[in-house]
C-alpha cells in the first residue's frame, strides 16, 4: 500500500529482491506518469485474480494494470520532489483564483504533482455535481500539464485535514483507518446511544467510524439482556423495565407501587406482555362486578 503527500493511497507490486519495507520511499510507474509515494502497508505477495473475458481464456484485470514499484527512492528522487512540493502549492493557489473567477461552488484542498510533472492532480469538495470542464481548460493553459480534478467526500476530507476528536485523541480516520467500513444508526440504537446528532457524529458530520469498533460486543451483551418496555418481576415486585446497561448486566424498572428499582440482569424476570393484558382484563371486569353489586345495594337499600 502506497500513501502519496495528498492523503491518496492505492496498491502496488515490487519485486521481492528489492526488500521493501514500511516507511520506505520509492518510485511507482503509473499509467503514463511516474509518482512518489512512502509505503505504509506490506501484504506479502501479489497474486491478481482471474476473470473470464467470455472466449474460453483469462482476461480483464491482471497484473500489468496494477502500478509497479520501480525502485526505492534516491537522493535524487527525494530532491525533485521536495521541489514538486514547492510548485504543487504554486499550482494550488493559481487554481484557487481560477475558481473564484468561474465563481464555482468547490473547495479546493490540495495539489500533487507527479514525480516526472506529467501530471498534477486537485483534489476537492463540493455539496453537489460541479461542471469544472472550463476550469480544467483553464488550467491547463496556466500550468501547461494535464490537470486531473477529482472530487472526494467530507469524511475523505477529514481525513487529509486531521484533527482531535470529543475522545481527545487524533482522529482515527487520520492516524491509522485506510479504509471507510458502512456505518448505520442501527449501530448507535444496538449500543444504547442517544440518538442526537452531536452525540454520534464525528469532526466531518457523519456518523463516528468508532461506532464500528464495539458494535459486535455489545450485541453479544444485548442477548441476555430484556429490551426497554418489557413486563417483568423482581424481589421489588411487578413492573416495567424503563432502562438498562449493556455493559454492567444491569437495568431498572418502574414498579406498579410507582418505585424505581436498579437491580442485576439475574434478579429479573422478564413475563410476556399477554399475561398482564389478561390479568387487567380480569381485573377490570371484576371491578366493574364490585360496582354493580354496590349500586345493587343502594337499590335494595
């Protein structure tokens, strides 16, 4: 896995004699353009799967297509692109006066040349679809090298940027996560979280990667335990189960004599709702017997 100054990162394959390892530099071709990039990721050996084109033989994605390590990089290669450094913020802030004067609706976050300056990629948000074909144009004119503008999403963003999160730790997105896993508000309901946006929501506005960490213990602490609204019996009596904690095995329960009781998972007994819906139904047509027979009563007083 390669990483590239931009926040950008993608795989590629180099020869076993030429003892890569983590953390170091190197030269990958590319397409038509060669790049620079530091190695952040080593999984072993390569192997590209085969697709059927259809005509009995292997075609489709192969190994060709994956870009390849040319070699560590040297004195030199580090030299040309420090300076690369240098002219992709040059690059960047003629860009941003090419959108204001298009007055397009993006924000510009980077620039990165590639190692031969054959090209120079932009990246950049924006709420929606953006028509940047006369930017593009104009940028090439200005720069005088193919431009490539691509658009990424505001946890991407966040990403590349940094920052703390409400835990006081650098945001995991920028400090280890390469990959963005699904993340859904059934996650947060099945941990018992408050549902308030800023509750649940990291640094980019979306929902926190960390809801991913723990979904699959707390669901395991979830079978054992009585859901919110449930009929039950403890050593306090009968009553509701108003709330509960996945994590101390406890819960608390509204009784009939209007208490609250916090008490273990073990003290409870949870009984179906049937059974009470029965029982009020007794209940009420036995009071309602004791009244007639009251007003009985009075009518033979």
């Amino acid at each position: 896995m390669i990483n590239v100054d931009n926040g950008a990162s993608y795989l590629a394959r180099g020869q076993d004699n030429m003892n890569l390892k983590v953390n170091d530099w190197c030269v990958v071709r590319r397409d038509f353009f060669q790049d620079y990039g530091q190695i952040v990721q080593c999984k072993g050996e390569f192997h590209p799967p085969a697709r059927n084109n259809g005509k009995g033989g292997k075609g489709g994605k192969n190994s060709k297509e994956i870009p390849k390590i040319i070699r560590k990089a040297t004195v030199h290669d580090k030299s040309v692109a420090h300076e690369n450094e240098m002219r992709a913020k040059s690059a960047f802030r003629t860009a941003q006066k090419h959108v204001d004067n298009l007055k397009l609706e993006m924000k510009l976050l980077n620039a990165h040349y590639s190692l031969d300056g054959k090209l120079i990629v932009i990246q950049f948000t924006a709420d929606g679809r953006v028509d940047f074909r006369q930017l593009v144009k104009e940028l090439s004119r200005s720069l005088n090298t193919r431009i490539e503008l691509r658009q990424i999403g505001v946890r991407d963003e966040t990403a590349i940027l940094g920052g703390i999160g409400i835990c006081g730790q650098e945001l995991c997105c920028h400090r280890f996560l390469k990959e963005f896993q699904s993340i859904n508000v059934r996650m947060a309901k099945d941990q018992d979280l408050s549902l308030t946006p800023s509750t649940i929501s990291g640094v980019c506005g979306r929902l926190k990667c960390c809801l991913k960490y723990e979904h699959a213990g707390y669901l395991d602490l979830e079978k054992t335990m009585p859901r919110r609204g449930d009929m039950c019996e403890c050593d306090g009596g009968r009553g509701r189960i108003c709330d509960r904690n996945l994590l101390t095995q406890e819960v608390t329960v509204n009784l009939e004599s209007g208490n609250t009781l916090h008490c273990p998972r073990s003290e409870v007994q949870v009984v179906y709702p049937e059974k009470y819906k029965l029982k009020q139904k007794r209940d009420t047509v036995e009071n309602e017997l004791d009244e007639n027979d009251e007003e009985l009563k009075k009518l033979e007083d």
